[in-house]
C-alpha cells in the first residue's frame, strides 16, 4: 500500500492577512479594555486609602490623649468612594 503526498495549496494571501488583522483587533480592543479596568481599579484603590488614612489621622490625636483604645470606625461607608469603572 503506497502513500501519496497531497499537495497543499497555500491560502492566497489576503485571507490570512485579513484573518490575522481581524484577530489583532479584536485582541487590542480586549486588552485596552482590562487596561482601563485596571487603571479605573487602581484609582479608586487610591481614593479609599487616601480617605481612610484621613480617618486614621484624626483619630491619632484621640488615642493619643486618652488612656484607652482608639478604634476607626467605618461602618459608615458612604464617605468612602464607589467603584464605577465605566462613570464618573
């Protein structure tokens, strides 16, 4: 039993180039948008811990004076930042 080779055609160029063109885009547009994820995700990570260390300051001076503990309270979170990627 003899095998032959098949010969393979090569697909023309323009329908690789325009498959591959089609990946990139779509790939770069998933991409940008975790990037801005991110970025929005860190901003707001930056926000919060800049008002909670506001909060922790200004109870410094408290623990500071007095003999007992000092605890930050923040059940009240209306005061902290939401997180809303796609908003302002």
């Amino acid at each position: 039993m003899k095998f032959r080779r098949k010969k393979l055609i090569p697909a023309t160029l323009g329908g690789k180039a325009a498959q591959v063109s089609l990946e990139l885009a779509a790939s770069l547009v998933v991409v940008f948008i975790l990037l801005f994820g991110a970025l929005q995700l860190f901003l707001w990570m930056n926000r919060s811990l800049v008002q909670r260390q506001k909060d922790y300051e200004a109870q410094r001076v408290n623990a500071g004076n007095s003999g007992s503990e000092v605890q930050v309270d923040e059940s009240d979170q209306s005061k902290y930042p939401k997180l809303n990627i796609f908003g302002q």
